[in-house]
C-alpha cells in the first residue's frame, strides 16, 4: 500500500509538479512579450533594453541549466538512495532539449532573420556559434530516442547512444563560456558543476571496474586452485 501510495504521489503531485517548473522560465518570456506588446501591465516581467537578446539568452541559459539537472539525476539517486529521481529523467533532459531549440530558433529566425548567408558567417567567424549547433545536433537523437519504443528496439545501443550528452554538455558550457566577453563567472559555475558530476560518473566507473577485475581474479584463482594448479594468494 505504501508503495502504490508513493507512486501516485509521484505520478499526480510530483511529476507534474516538475513539469509546471519547467515551464516557468517559458512562461516569464511570454509575460515579458505580452507586457512589451502592451496586452498587459507587468514591469517585473520586462525584458529590459534588448529584448531579442534577452530571450535568446533566457532560452540558452535554462537549456543548459535542464541539462546539468539531467546530469545530476543519477549521482542525486545513488548518494540520496532516492530511486524515483529517475522517473523525472527524461521530462528534464525533453525540456532542456526544448530550451536548446528554441534558444536556437530564436537565433535563426528573429537574430538573424532566417538569413542563411548571415548564419553561415557566423559559423564560420564565431566558434561558440560553431559548439552550439554542435552540441544541439548531438542532442537531437537523444530527443528521438527518448521513448520507452526506441529503448526496447535499441536495446543496449540506447546507452550508448545517450551518452552523447556527455560531449553535448562540454560543448554547451564551452559554448556559454566563449560567449561571455566580460564576466566569466556564471559560466565558470556552469563548467565546475559539470566537472564534478563527470568527474563523480569517472570514479563510478573505475571503482566498477575495479571490483569487476577483483571478481574475475577470485574466480580464475578458484578455478586455479580447484584445478590442483599452484597459484599465488590473492592481495588483501
């Protein structure tokens, strides 16, 4: 009983919860946008002197923002013992992709006008223009593939595949750091907060493979032992 209670709560007060969170940083946008348009009154969600830059900044921020607390899901699950963080996976990593796009549509079609020649520059004499997109298009299959379908029909291959959010996360806070002229300190948060949940999920992994090869030394020195063969005692 306990437990069916813990999914309900889960399922009808945590999760859309969360999900109604997400949405904030869209929802003060589109204040922002209705207050500047003049539909409604509302100073504090102005968008300040530019606001074609303020929201394409707000869209960055939050997608790379989504995409750490994606990260950050399964070392929160193993320290917390809190199993059920990983239920709020996908919803996160769906809304930073969303932001991430969006962050980018802006750019193409509002900063730049849908001026391919204009964006192609771009590419070309900016290079944290050039890590964005790459790092967009590196989350694009993860979003395809985010459906319980695809992991049934992937199979193993679906963890491999979602890794590629390691690489895109480098590149979204090398993005955001090049992109500061002046003040680096946000993005330099930005970098030591990833930093640590990679660095915890490369301690996670040697400390695995550590114990994998203990295992398999004891079980090759029974089978030794067992064999009548002269081994050497294992190291304490």
């Amino acid at each position: 009983m306990m437990k069916l209670n813990a999914n309900l709560a889960t399922r009808w007060i945590a999760k859309p919860l969360v999900f109604l969170l997400c949405l904030l940083p869209l929802g003060w946008l589109l204040a922002g946008l209705a207050d500047l348009a003049g539909f409604v009154q509302w100073p504090a969600a102005g968008l300040g002197a530019n606001p074609v830059e303020e929201i394409q900044d707000t869209f960055g921020i939050w997608g790379l923002r989504l995409l750490l607390v994606t990260l950050a899901v399964t070392p929160f699950r193993e320290i917390l013992g809190w199993p059920r963080l990983l239920l709020f996976r996908r919803m996160l990593g769906l809304f930073a992709f969303f932001y991430v796009s969006m962050h980018f549509l802006w750019y193409l079609l509002v900063d730049q006008g849908l001026d391919w020649r204009l964006w192609i520059e771009d590419i070309a004499k900016r290079p944290y223009v050039t890590v964005g997109f790459t790092a967009l298009l590196l989350l694009i299959p993860l979003a395809v593939t985010s459906t319980q379908r695809a992991m049934r029909r992937l199979g193993r291959r679906w963890q491999r595949l979602h890794r590629l959010i390691y690489p895109a996360a480098i590149l979204g806070c090398t993005h955001f750091y090049w992109q500061v002229k002046a003040d680096i300190r946000e993005p330099l948060v930005y970098c030591l907060v990833l930093a640590v949940l990679l660095g915890w999920r490369l301690y996670r992994y040697r400390k695995r493979a550590s114990r994998r090869r203990a295992e398999q030394d004891a079980r090759e020195y029974q089978q030794a032992s067992g064999a009548g063969l002269p081994v050497q005692p294992l190291a304490e």
